[in-house]
C-alpha cells in the first residue's frame, strides 16, 4: 500500500564516513563544496565537534563536523585535503536571529522523500548532539538535535568574536 503523498516531507540526508544525518529540507539554506570556500579557519576550543570557520556570503560561521561528537575521535585532520567534500549550511530554526553556522560531510548530499511508514525503528539517543536514531527504508540515520547545535555554534560564534 503506498502513502499519500501529503504525507510526504523531505528531508537532506548528510551521509558522512559511517554515517548519515537526517535534517529537514527547510534546515538547509546552501550545500558548496569545500573547496569553494576561501577562508576556512582551524578548529577552535570550543567542543571537539566545532572544527573551525567557514567563510559564507562575506561571514564567517561555525563549522562542525556531526562523526566528531559522535566518535569523540578526531576523524579530519585536514579539512582542506578532503576531496568531494561538501558545507551544508544550516538555517537557524529555534530562533531566526540566531546565527546560520555549517555542518561538513564527505559525501553528497541527498533530497529524500520520506512517509511514515519509511522509519523501521527508532530509539532515543544517549548523544547530546542525536534527537533521534532511526532506519529509514533500512539505512540507520540520525536526526539531530538541531536546538543543540544552534547554541553549541552560537557559543562558538561569541568566542571567535572576542565577546
């Protein structure tokens, strides 16, 4: 039996090494890649999943790399080297004065089509950063918690900032 078609939302699936991250497709303002990005600053000491800044429409925001707050190990040593690598740059939706801020993955980014019906299981997460994990149409994803990572990028963006 097929869903109806209101049922639908889209979503952007970030897939990154071993993993893949849900957003809305309403989060997403741009997806680049990494190499178009001029100016990209190393990671600051804010938490380990902030790798850094990325200059975007003349501004630098927060850039986090999603595997590294959930590894806890540092996977990218050298975000310039990666090859195919892409900035999704995400909308702030809790409060639309916040600052926008990135996220990086290693693979292409995907628009995906979801129903209800879509999701195999689901479970809560032990991970701050993970409001969710779930299969969808048998691949495990996050959905992240997006509310965690606008103030973890906005205490980044008030450290860089010098206030």
């Amino acid at each position: 039996m097929s869903a109806n078609k209101r049922d639908e939302i889209l979503g952007i699936m970030l897939p990154d090494q071993n993993n893949a991250y849900l957003l809305p497709n309403v989060s997403i303002a741009e997806i680049f890649t990494l190499d178009e990005v001029g100016l990209f600053e190393e990671k600051s000491p804010t938490h380990p999943g902030v790798i850094g800044q990325v200059e975007w429409r003349q501004s630098f925001i927060t850039l986090l790399h999603l595997n590294e707050f959930i590894s806890k190990e540092h996977l990218i040593y050298n975000p310039k080297s990666l090859e195919k690598a892409r900035v999704a740059v995400i909308n702030p939706i809790s409060k639309p004065e916040l600052p926008f801020y990135a996220v990086l993955t290693t693979k292409t980014p995907r628009l995906t089509r979801i129903n209800p019906s879509d999701f195999n299981e689901s479970k809560s997460s032990a991970l701050d950063i993970v409001s969710l994990e779930v299969k969808l149409k048998n691949e495990k994803c996050f959905i992240p918690d997006l509310k965690y990572l606008e103030s973890i990028a906005r205490e980044n963006q008030k450290i860089m900032k010098g206030g």
